[in-house]
C-alpha cells in the first residue's frame, strides 16, 4: 500500500508530506484546493510525462516521493533491485528538462518506472468515464478481464510479422517487373568499375607522380646544383668541413674544450654522406619521359570519369561495385526468394487466424461472464433494471484479432440494449465505468486503487450506492479517492483534508489528517455547506449506518446491494 507522499515544488505545493493507512482514503477540501495535485503527482510517480511548467514559481526543481509497501514482491519484474524493504520511487523534475527517475535511489528510465508502477497502482480520472465513447477501449477491457493481454501480444506479434513479410513480398514482386533490365544494368556497371582495374590509393600515387613528372627539368636542376655544391665542386661543402675540421684538430690540441666541438663536426661527417648519396640517386632518377606523363593523365582521367558516376574516392567506387554484385546475385536468385516469401506469408498468415479465432473464442466465453458480473455491480450502482451486454461480432484481422467489441446497454425496462456510445448520459456512464473497474478490482493483484472524483455529477441514492461501492472496494485493495460526497467522506477509514493557504503573500497547498470534531465539522460542510447542528446530526447518523453496515457485510459473504 501507499505509505506517504512527498511533494516540494511542485504547482502550488510548497513542502508537504501526505501520510496514507489501509482501508478507504479520502481526500476532501473545497474545489481548487489541490486534491488534483495529489493525484497529479502520483501519474508522475508511475511514468507519466512531467514537463517545466510544472515546477513552482521562482524555483529551479520539483520533486515527488512515494513509499510503498507490497505485499509480494515475486509479482514484481526482476530489474536488479532489492525491493524487500518496501519500494521508494522519486521523480525529480529540473527547470533545465534534465528529468530523473529513481526506484530504492537507483536512477532508471520511464519505461521502467510504468512498468512497476502499473502492477502497485490504478489510477481512475475523473474523464475517465468518456473512455468508454471509444469501441477500441471495449475490447481493452474485455481483455484485462480475461487476462488475455498475452494471447493479444501474441497475435500483435504475428500480425506484424505477416505484414513485414507481405512488404517484402510486395518488394521483389516490383523488382520482378523490370528485373532483366536491372540485370543487364547491374552487369555493365560492374563490368566497368571491373575493367578499369582500380586499386586502393592508387590515385594518390598517380597524382604525386604527375607532380613530379611536370616539374622533372626543375628537380633536376636543383638536384644536381645541391649535389655539386655539397660534394661535386671546388670548394664544395665536404671540402670546406675538411678544412675546418683540421683547423679545430690544431685548436682542441692546444685547448681541450675544442673537443666537443670537434665531436660534433665529426659525427656530422656520416649524415653528409649519406646525403650525398641520396642526391646522387634522385639527380640520376629525374629524367624527362613525355610518354609517361602521358600515361598517368590519361589513367587519371579514367579515374575521374569512374568517380563521377560512381563516387569520390576509388574506395566509393570499389564499394559501389560490391553493392552491385550482391544486388544481382540477389535478382539472379529472385524465383527463390520469390516462392519462399509466399510460403512464409501463406505459413504465416494460417497461424495468425487460427490463434485469432482461439482469441475470439476465448473471448465470447469470457464476456458472458464479464457481462453477468457487470450487471451484478450496476445493480449495486441503483441500476436495477438496467442491461448490459457485450457484442461481438467478426471483423478483419488487426493487430487484436478478428473481433469487433462493443458494449450494449440499457438502463430502462422493455428497453432492448443499444450502443452504450450513442444513449448512454454522463452520468451513466459514470456509474458504468465505476462498475467495470469495481468488477476488474475484484480479479486483479494490484493493491492501490486511485479514484479521483468519480462521483462527480452524482447525488443522494446513487451516492450512497458509489460510497458503498468505493467501502467493498477498500476490503480488498488500498482505495484513495479525492471527493465531494459526503457519502463517501463519511465511510473512511481515513480522512485527510485539503486547502490552500497563504503564506509571505503566496499560496501553497497544506494537508491535515481529521479525527473526532474536526471531521465531523469537514463532513457537515460538504453536506450543507456549513455546519449547524442539523448537518452535524445528519453526519453522526451517516457515520453510525455506515458502521452498521460494514459490520454485517462483513458477517455476510460480502457483497451486496
């Protein structure tokens, strides 16, 4: 169950802690107050989408904190985290959109976060009732009922699987059209790039050499003035080093700190002559050949022609050439493909019906019984003669299966059921939501139930029986509801008032848990609008009917109305 609450900045909350207990937990306070907040800050808690403007005025972070505890924690997905101390999960929320999401303070993804959240906590909105104008959600329901969820996977699953393959299908069968053609073309490509005879940095070889073939005479020139200047010559540069290595011999003779100086002229000697050596090669090596300049333009002019129809760089063009081998192979062998692709959708296509009509099957069963429980519910909800069915009725495949779900409905006698979509009143469909998730309720683990003002719209009887709904609800789940009925307010176990305040001129949202008096009082003036003598009676006598009444279900077998 859900322990306490936590908020700090977040709308009008400035720093408030909320404490919860089992049994029925009512939020009440006058409209406006923030019961919303609340609510609002719990969909944060289980995954929903938390944006900037949610942060309080003037600050930079909101945060919201939730303990839980569960009663059993092998129901819960295996995500590396120790839940056995109970289960602590904070959303913090920064101006800068750098959202974090912590479960037992390890940071993890929304995904995540919904995941757990949805086996603790069901949330029912206020709106929540105007899910039921979509057909779509009809099935949804029927589903969860029958805990069909992962026969619906599986079907999805094999859905998309046939989709995929009627894609590819599709593909090869376009590409058969003019697939000679592509295979003629596809030839002459590779047989170019092929004849052209490419080789990996080849053309940067090339155009290096095409630079030194167009400057020969100059490399020349150069190359032999250096080696006549450094070596060849009178007076050369070996000749001068000679002379001065001779001259230092005398001085370091005399001083020996010419030494070193000799050292280094003498190590000197062995780079000279290697570079001598190395002149004579390339002086020797330039020499003018039209015919090879010639050569190399006209095989990098076969390069630039490959490159632009098939991409810079000889690495694009060898690239393109692979590509288009394994395209032909593949058109070559496309009669394969071709047969097997019809064989799987055909294969593929078998299964998916037959594992559909076991759904639907599955289905009808399910919703003879999900219909007669419903019933037994609205009846609960003052819908004593009401009717309510679920239609089904074959359709195309989809993604759910073959089957077209509607629910029927009448709430009056000798009326037959219609398209709950097209006659059902706001309030009606108030009541009927409630009763399906009252139905849901009674099958389901998940141990938080969240009603946020449900019974809006409703009144006097009808309330009572919601009230009575919401108290056989909490005998088996944690319930906490935002309300206005004092009906309802009246059957807690558990009362927690909210309302804004003012503080340093700013307005922030407090809570406070009522007892004795002061619920009393709170009570009295959801029933009247103020308290006097009279909707104080009226209270204690709503409070000791519902006393009363808890203790004899409870002596019963536990339902009623």
């Amino acid at each position: 169950m859900l322990k306490e609450l936590h908020i700090k900045n977040l709308a009008i909350i400035d720093d408030i802690k909320v404490s919860f207990d089992h049994g029925l937990n009512v939020l009440t306070g006058e409209t406006g107050a923030g019961k919303s907040i609340l609510i609002d800050s719990l969909n944060l808690i289980l995954g929903s989408r938390a944006q900037p403007d949610l942060i309080r005025t003037g600050e930079k972070e909101a945060f919201v904190e939730a303990f839980f505890e569960y009663p059993d924690m092998r129901n819960l997905p295996d995500i590396g985290i120790d839940f056995s101390e109970g289960i602590v999960i904070r959303r913090n929320i920064s101006s800068s959109g750098k959202n974090r999401a912590y479960i037992n303070d390890s940071i993890v993804s929304l995904q995540t976060l919904s995941e757990i959240g949805k086996m603790i906590v069901d949330i029912h909105g206020q709106h929540e009732h105007q899910s039921l104008m979509n057909i779509e959600r009809h099935c949804f329901f029927l589903d969860s009922f029958g805990r069909l969820s992962e026969d619906v996977k599986e079907i999805e699953r094999l859905y998309f699987d046939v989709k995929d393959l009627k894609e590819k299908l599709n593909d090869i069968k376009e590409r058969t059209k003019d697939r000679a053609h592509r295979i003629d073309f596809l030839k002459y490509q590779i047989q170019e790039i092929e004849s052209a005879r490419l080789l990996p940095g080849e053309k940067e070889e090339l155009l290096n050499e095409k630079q030194i073939l167009s400057n020969v005479g100059k490399l020349k020139e150069l190359s032999e003035a250096a080696y006549y200047e450094i070596y060849g010559s009178e007076g050369s540069c070996t000749e001068k080093l000679s002379s001065i290595l001779n001259k230092i011999k005398e001085i370091s003779s005399i001083d020996n700190e010419a030494k070193e100086i000799l050292s280094l002229l003498e190590s000197a000697i062995p780079l000279i002559d290697d570079a001598v050596i190395s002149l004579r090669s390339f002086k020797e090596k330039y020499y003018i050949n039209p015919e090879r300049l010639n050569e190399v333009e006209e095989r990098l002019e076969t390069i630039k022609k490959i490159e632009k129809k098939y991409g810079e760089g000889i690495d694009s063009a060898l690239s393109f050439k692979d590509n288009a081998i394994r395209e032909l192979q593949e058109l070559e062998s496309i009669s394969e493909q071709l047969d097997f692709y019809e064989a799987e959708v055909l294969k593929k296509e078998k299964i998916l019906m037959e594992k559909a009509r076991t759904l639907s099957e599955k289905r009808r069963k399910f919703a003879d019984e999900m219909s007669r429980l419903i019933m037994e519910e609205m009846k609960a909800l003052a819908f004593n003669n009401s009717i309510f069915k679920i239609d089904i009725k074959e359709d195309s495949i989809s993604p759910s299966g073959i089957d077209r779900v509607e629910y029927l409905f009448s709430a009056n006698i000798g009326e037959p059921p219609k398209p709950l979509t097209k006659i059902a009143s706001g309030g009606e469909l108030s009541r009927v939501m409630l009763a399906l998730k009252a139905m849901l309720a009674d099958f389901d683990r998940i141990p938080v139930l969240i009603f946020d003002e449900v019974d809006a719209g409703i009144g006097g009887k009808t309330a009572e029986m919601v009230a009575r709904k919401l108290k056989r609800l909490s005998q088996k789940h944690q319930v906490l509801c935002a309300t206005h009925l004092a009906q309802i307010a009246a059957k807690a176990d558990f009362h927690i008032k909210v309302e804004k305040k003012e503080r340093n001129n700013r307005i922030f949202v407090g809570t406070k848990t009522l007892e004795g008096t002061e619920r009393l009082h709170e009570i009295a003036r959801m029933l009247s609008g103020k308290i006097t003598e009279t909707s104080l009676k009226h209270v204690r006598e709503l409070i000791e009917v519902t006393e009363k009444k808890v203790v004899t279900e409870n002596n019963n077998t536990g339902l009623f109305g």
